[in-house]
C-alpha cells in the first residue's frame, strides 16, 4: 500500500519520519549482509528487492492518493529475517519513489505501513508458531506462510484505514464502502502468492529460507 503525503497532516509526516529512521537504524544494526555474503546471497536478496519493486508496480487506486497492491512482505521475512526484510522493503519502495510512481512525502508512513507492520507482524506470528504449533512442513507453509499472510493482509489492511481516519483523510463511512468491504478479498491472494513462493523455496532451495531447517520441520517427521 502506497499513501500519498498529501493525506496527512505535517506533524503526522514528522513523527512517521522519526519513527521510521529509528526502525531503519536499527535494521541497519542488526542486519547480517556478512551472512548473505558467506552464504552467497547477496545477489539473491537484491534480486528479492527488484521483484517486489515489481510487483509494488502493480497496483490500484482505493481513493485519491491511496494504492493497494499485493504485498509479498511475509515471503521477505521468512527469507531474510526481519532487519533485511525491513532493508529490502525499504529499497523497493526507494526504488518506486525515484521513478516517480509514488509520492516521495508519503515515503515514511507508506513504508512504516507497508513495510515495517507486515515484517514485524510476520516475525511475531513465526515465533508463536514455533512456539504452540508443531514442528512441521506442513504447519510451516500453512501457518507461517499462507495463513500468517492472508492475516497479515488483513491486519495491514485495518491499520491502514485506522490512521488514515484518524488523520482525518478520509470520512469513516468513505473508508468503508470504499475499502473495508473488499478488505477480506485481499485475504486470499495475499495468502495464495506467498504460500506458493515459500512452498517451492523450501522444496527445491531450503537454503534460501532463513527460518526453515530440514532438521526442525523434517528430519524424524
């Protein structure tokens, strides 16, 4: 989801900018690009990055100055980990910004909200996995991926329409007849895009999957 900056008021923008770099900084501390680089996947998360950029592209108008498009974010944490997730989102949405397909000052909400939430959503929905579900394949793609996404979706979605009625950017009843209702229709696409991708990734490429080992979800099943 994209949201133009002329949606909000000045100190909101403020306030989100602030937020944001905290979030980055700390992304940027904690992210392990020696990893990727050890495990020769650099190449593999800037391609990661261009395919979201992608896929971002393909977007639809909700209202004036707000874009809503498939998001791919749980497919990028389950990957990366959360601090690339949050790095390689931020650049796909750069990426959009410096081609000019979305508004550079409505940069740090759309990525607080389209970025950060999903990824720190996503990561806390894999820890309650691990920690209540069973250790499975199968509980992996359907819980961590498929489900968790459509939830995400879902989640992302309400927090969206959330501030955007507190900013006052559109009336409640706008939002609702011309978003929430079709809200539940993002569940499953959502869901159907990441559960497949981390279906054949961990078939075919399980390395390439950071929170997958063969010994936790296979190994004696």
């Amino acid at each position: 989801m994209e949201l133009s900056g002329a949606l909000f008021p000045q100190t909101w923008l403020w306030s989100a900018w602030l937020l944001y770099g905290v979030i980055l900084a700390r992304a940027l501390w904690h992210s392990e690009f020696m990893l990727l680089q050890h495990n020769r996947l650099v190449n593999l998360f800037f391609a990661a990055c261009v395919a979201l950029l992608v896929l971002w592209r393909l977007r639809t108008p909700i209202q004036e100055g707000f874009y809503w498009h498939l998001s791919a974010m749980v497919s990028m944490t389950l990957m990366f980990g959360w601090s690339l997730a949050v790095l390689g989102g931020s650049l796909a949405l750069l990426g959009l910004t410096v081609l000019g397909l979305t508004d550079p000052a409505g940069f740090a909400p759309s990525a607080l909200l389209q970025v950060v939430l999903p990824a720190s959503l996503c990561l806390l929905l894999l820890r309650l996995g691990r920690r209540w579900l069973p250790k499975h394949f199968v509980v992996f793609i359907f819980g961590n991926a498929f489900f968790a996404a459509g939830l995400i979706a879902l989640l992302t979605g309400l927090a969206v329409a959330g501030v955007l009625w507190l900013v006052d950017a559109y009336p409640a009843a706008k939002l609702v007849d011309g978003y929430l209702v079709f809200l539940p229709l993002m569940f499953f696409p959502e869901a159907m895009i990441n559960g497949l991708w981390m279906t054949i990734l961990v078939v075919y490429k399980p390395q390439w999957v950071r929170s997958f080992r063969d010994e936790e979800y296979l190994l004696g099943k």
